[in-house]
C-alpha cells in the first residue's frame, strides 16, 4: 500500500499534530494544545458540513503508513473566509508617494505603509508545515500536502471564495522576532512580537485601535528592517516558487506583524483547481479490468475519495488512466482508499 495517506486531522492525531506544530508554532497552528483541540474540532464540523460554510476551517493531515500505524508528519490548512465581523483581516497595504519639487528638480518615490482590513474576506490557505526529516523526500510530500486543499477546493468550488491567498513567512531573526515589529508594532503597542502574536489569535481590536491610520512612510525605517519589506524568507521561497506557478501573485500587502508578503489569486484561475477532475472508478487490467487505451498514457498525481462519514477526505498519490468519465487505479491504490469500481473519486495530476 501506498507509504504516505492524506486525511482530515481526527481528534486521536492531537499528539502529533502538537509535535508538528511545536516546529513552527504559527498564527495557523499554534504549539497549544488547547487551542489545537478546538481546532480539531472546527475541523471536523467543517469537513462533515455542520457549520455556516463561510466560517468552516479545514485541517489536513500527512500520514506515514509504517506497520499498521498512521504518523502524523505534516499538514496544511483551509480558512474558508479569511476576514470577518469578529476577526478581520487585517493587513499593511504597500503604496507608494510620489513626490517632485519643480524649483530643486528633486523627485522621490515613497514606499508607505497604511493600515487596512476587511471583514468579507477572501478564501486562505495556511498551516503548511512538515517535518524537518521528511522536507526532501523524493515522493514531493510538501507539494501532496500543498496541493490537497487545492483539489479539495475545487472539489466543493461553491464553498470557497472567489479569490485565494497565501501569507509567507518573512525573513525572522534565529529566536524568532521580526525586525519589523520591533521597529513599528512595539512602539504602538508596548508588546513583544510573541505577546502580540498570542493575543492576535483571539483578539484583533487592538491592531485596528492602536496602530496608527495614517501612512508610515518607510523610508523612516531602518535600512535594514526596509528591505525586508514584502521578502519572503528562505523557508518559505519554495513556497512562493509554488505559488507562483499555480497563479498567485504578490498582493502589494504584507502582515501588520512581520511582514509577510501576500499572495493571491482568482480561485478560477488557479492552474490546479482547473486541473482537478472527477471520474468513477474503473478496475485496471492488471486487476481483471478492461485493458486501457494505449493512446492514453497513465499519469501521477492526487487520488481522493470522499465520504458521508469520518475521515470524509482522504487521499494518496498514485498512478491512474482516466478515459473520459472513468479512471483505472492499481489495486495498492484502491486498497488505500478503500474504493471498488463505480465510486467517484477526485483527481489531480502532477
């Protein structure tokens, strides 16, 4: 059978899912396991369609398949709407000033900071993190884990927005602080990087109150915390590489935290979501199927099947031939799923 499954995070996975989180400990997913467990939970009212759609948060979960037990080794996220009444989004919109004086023929192009936020906010893929050990693995685990919510959302297009983004990690300092909190936040704050971060995830109000409205002109700044200014940091480049392939587009807006560039993209017009298909299942010829067409080539990608029940999502990567409506898997990939010829399955080549 397949190594590696893709699930939804199930309630017995909490230990670890907080030694995934304890990696990066994020907005998105944070090292508490209080917070973790509600998460979970949100998670599986969201995937069983018991909650309003616009405040449903999926969570998925990477599994290595090692002697009959599942390890938790990576996961991704979706925020259904990103940016509502009780938590806005809120962000840094980066413009510039353009400035020319006639009499000393000086002219200046400002890069500004101003403040904004929105309370309908688009769809939001987060919480990508993988364990160290397996980042390079020849199977592309980072890129199965990416790419599930993109299936997933094209899957369920009408419980999505219209529009997706992406907020990358900056450049940080080695214990974690960013320059650019220490250089604007704390000074209207009066709080750490860590403290603002841990209050944010319940708490917004104070951004909106405290941060000043008007323009911050960058050029203010130091020079170095300016040209940190919608980076993207090293960890995150093969994210953006992504990112980039598949669509999105630097938004001109980055994290009133720490900087971190926005990426965004027309849900439509996401090269993986145009890519996703669905078809039933046919058995291969290698199982006592019909043989398929030699003029059609197997592919390798994500194979899903849904259910009316726990996990309802579940994936794996494998080879398939999809002919038309119909699609043959191997039988390693049928045992997987646990799918039999006649069910539907989501697909999406790589």
């Amino acid at each position: 059978m397949p190594t590696f499954l893709l699930r939804e995070i199930e309630p017995a996975d909490l230990p670890g899912l907080l030694a995934v989180a304890a990696h990066l400990n994020t907005v998105n997913l944070p090292n508490d396991g209080v917070v973790l467990e509600e998460l979970i939970a949100l998670s599986r009212r969201s995937f069983a369609g018991q909650i309003d759609v616009f405040k449903r948060q999926y969570l998925f979960g990477l599994f290595r398949r090692d002697a009959g037990e599942e390890v938790l080794i990576g996961t991704s996220m979706i925020h259904a709407q990103h940016g509502t009444r009780r938590a806005p989004h809120i962000f840094f919109d980066v413009l510039t000033d353009e400035r020319y004086s006639e009499s000393l023929d000086r002219h200046f192009i400002h890069k500004v900071l101003r403040i904004g936020s929105n309370y309908n906010g688009p769809t939001e893929i987060g919480g990508l993190v993988l364990m160290p050990e397996y980042r390079h693995h020849e199977a592309g685990l980072g890129r199965q884990l990416s790419y599930a919510r993109f299936l997933y959302l094209a899957l369920h297009r009408g419980s999505f927005r219209d529009e997706v983004i992406s907020e990358l990690l900056p450049p940080l300092e080695a214990d974690g602080t960013s320059l650019l909190w220490e250089a604007l936040g704390r000074h209207f704050t009066g709080m750490s990087y860590q403290e603002a971060d841990r209050i944010s995830q319940t708490n917004k109000e104070f951004i909106r109150t405290l941060f000043p409205s008007e323009p911050l002109y960058v050029c203010l700044l130091p020079e170095a915390v300016q040209a940190l200014v919608g980076q993207v940091g090293p960890a995150t480049r093969g994210v953006e590489r992504m990112l980039r392939r598949i669509g999105f587009d630097y938004a001109e807006r980055i994290d009133p935290f720490d900087g971190g560039p926005h990426f965004i993209a027309r849900t439509d017009d996401i090269s993986l979501v145009k890519a996703t298909r669905r078809a039933q299942v046919k058995v291969r010829t290698d199982d006592g199927g019909a043989a398929p067409s030699a003029a059609t080539p197997p592919q390798v990608g994500l194979i899903a099947v849904e259910r009316d029940h726990a996990p309802h999502f579940t994936a794996t990567l494998g080879r398939f031939t999809l002919e038309g409506g119909e699609v043959r898997l191997g039988g390693e990939v049928r045992a997987a799923l646990s799918v039999e010829a006649g069910d539907e399955v989501g697909l999406l080549a790589f």
